[in-house]
C-alpha cells in the first residue's frame, strides 16, 4: 500500500526512523497498528454517552463543599443559627437533587449500552464518596 505523506510528515517519519534505527515503513506500521488497537480497545463514545458522562462526572466546586462542612460543624457544635441552618438544608437539598439527577443520568446510560446499573457502576470504577474525603 502507498501512503502519500506531507514533506514535514515524511521528515519526521525519517527523522524517528534514524533515532530508533526501524525502518520508516515498519514504524509507520508500527503506529499504525497501536492506534488502531487503542480505538478498538476504546471506542469512540456517541454524542448522547458523551453528554450523560459530562452530566454525571459535573460536581460542586470546593468551596461549595468547604461551607457545607463548616455548616455540618456548627451543627454538631450544636451552634448553628437559624440562618445557617436554612443554609445546610438549602445545601442539602441542593446535594439531593444533584444525587438524583446523576442517578437519572446514570439510569439513561445504562439503558444505552444495554446493560444493568450494577454493571456500569463497576465498568465506570464508581464508588461512594464521602462529604468528609
């Protein structure tokens, strides 16, 4: 098979075959063949995958997580105000929502691979997180 390579391409093929002391072609195949077993190992996700996994790996920034902890701590303090305490339940609740919604979203990925959610939690390596790590 003939290939048909840009100068700067062509020079750089050269350029590694010299380095490596592999002929151009058999690097070029070389290359080849490891692209080509990375795109089969990992296939390309659809749009719709895509969008879910954003969705589902979308958190709450740091300081987010700081005040609902500093809110946690005045509570077993036993020192929250009212104030903070409609705080930490608007936190909470907020908290929830987003829990069910990366359920939802989860649920929906499942349902397109056709596999169970106990299956694409293993195969996504997902495990609870503590409000506390």
């Amino acid at each position: 098979m003939d290939v048909s390579l840009r100068p700067e391409v062509r020079e750089w093929l050269n350029q590694e075959s010299a380095r490596t002391g592999v002929a151009p072609e058999e690097l070029a195949a070389r290359r080849i063949e490891a692209q080509w077993a990375t795109a089969t190992q990992f296939p390309a996700l659809s749009s719709e995958e895509s969008t879910l996994l954003a969705e589902i790996n979308t958190g709450f920034p740091p300081s987010f997580w700081q005040r609902y902890r500093q809110l946690i701590a005045l509570r077993e303090a036993e020192t929250l105000s009212p104030q903070e305490q409609a705080e930490l339940i608007s936190l909470s609740d907020t908290v929830e929502e987003k829990n069910l919604q990366r359920v939802q979203r989860l649920l929906a990925l499942a349902q397109l691979r056709h596999v169970s959610l106990e299956t694409l939690i293993a195969d996504l390596g997902l495990a609870p997180v503590s409000m506390r790590d």
